[in-house]
C-alpha cells in the first residue's frame, strides 16, 4: 500500500534539501528582483511544486526575507570580518569596498548586491519587502558609522570628523559599485572608483 506523505509534505521530492532550495530561490531573487520573479521561476529553480514552496517556507515573502538573510549571512562575511578587524577604520573601509566589488562581478552568480538592486522600486502591495530591504541598508549604514566613531575613540580618525557624514558618503559608494556592477562594470573599474573615493578619505576626515 502506497504510504501518504507526511502532513505539509505532499508533493515534496523524497530527496527535497531545504538548505539547497532556499540557495536555489536566493540566486533567483538575486538576478531577477523580488517583483520580477514568479513562484513559477522559484519552483523551477528548486525543484518542487507549489504546495512543497508553501509548506516549507509559508509564502514568497517569507521565501524571500529567509534568502536575503541567507544572502546576508554569507556575502556579508568578508565586509564584516574587514569592520570588525582591520587596524584602522580607513583601511576597514577600504577592505569592504574592495572585497564587495570583487563579489559584485564574480563569475557565475548575478552581478551586484541583492539587497541594494532587490526591490528599490514596486507595486504600494510590496511596500513590507522594500522596508525590509532597506533596514538591512540601514545597517549596513550603522556598521560603517560604528566602525568610524571607533576609529575617532581610538586615535586613527581625527576627531572632529563627521562619522555620519562619513558613513552616508561610503554607503553612498557601495550602493553605487553595486548599480554600475549590475549595468555590466568589471571588478578592475569599480576598484578604480575605490581609488577615488579613498583618496577623498583626508579631506573628508579633515573637514
């Protein structure tokens, strides 16, 4: 006698790996956006039907939030492994920068950030997504500006130095590589961007 899948497991592949499907449904919503991708491409891409989507991960918000965790968890390492232990914070900046332009345009995964290109823009109906997204932004923001006001406490960062304005200008920066990685620019050209940007570092801490 045929046995019933399990409750919530009904038409779930006997050799279904949530860990890998949701990587699947990451580089899916990383290529093609939050609006721009259907539950047709997700299952495509995992290798279950619909019912299995639901039952394991709820809905394709939900789907979503866990991959840009997901996302978070493992392209953020080396930005926050350069915040957290380069001896300076200009050479923790320029770290960041550098190993994000380096993942922006690394082969055989989509180009940019998923958090930065994701859901800047939606239909009213998708304005929880876009939040989300943005407070990962936001934080992003914060760890830069952390990162500052340590350098200021710990003498590498002058002290009458802005560490909010700091931090705007290099968020700013990182949202652009991110853009122009997107539109196709190589890892050598946003390093050029870099250069321009860290040279600006003096004055900027200066003022």
């Amino acid at each position: 006698m045929k046995k019933d899948n399990p409750p919530g497991e009904r038409g779930r592949p006997r050799n279904f790996n949530r860990a890998q499907a949701l990587r699947r449904a990451m580089e899916v919503f990383w290529e093609r956006g939050y609006e721009g991708t259907s539950l047709t491409d997700l299952t495509h891409a995992m290798g279950i039907e619909r019912p299995s989507l639901y039952a394991a991960f709820g809905c394709k918000e939900k789907l979503f939030r866990e991959a840009v965790d997901l996302y978070n968890a493992v392209e953020g390492v080396p930005a926050r492994r350069a915040l957290e232990t380069a001896p300076t914070a200009r050479q923790a900046i320029e770290m960041m920068l550098r190993d994000y332009a380096a993942s922006y345009t690394k082969p055989n995964q989509p180009p940019g950030c998923m958090i930065v290109l994701s859901a800047l823009l939606g239909t009213p109906q998708n304005k929880d997504v876009r939040d989300h997204l943005a407070a990962h932004r936001r934080q992003s923001y914060l760890d830069l500006e952390a990162c500052i006001a340590r350098g200021m406490a710990e003498g590498d960062v002058p002290r009458t130095a802005n560490a909010e304005r700091l931090a705007g200008f290099y968020a700013t920066l990182l949202e652009g590589l991110s853009i122009q990685a997107r539109d196709g620019a190589t890892c050598d050209k946003l390093n050029t961007i870099i250069d321009g940007a860290m040279a600006a570092w003096d004055p900027l801490t200066a003022s």
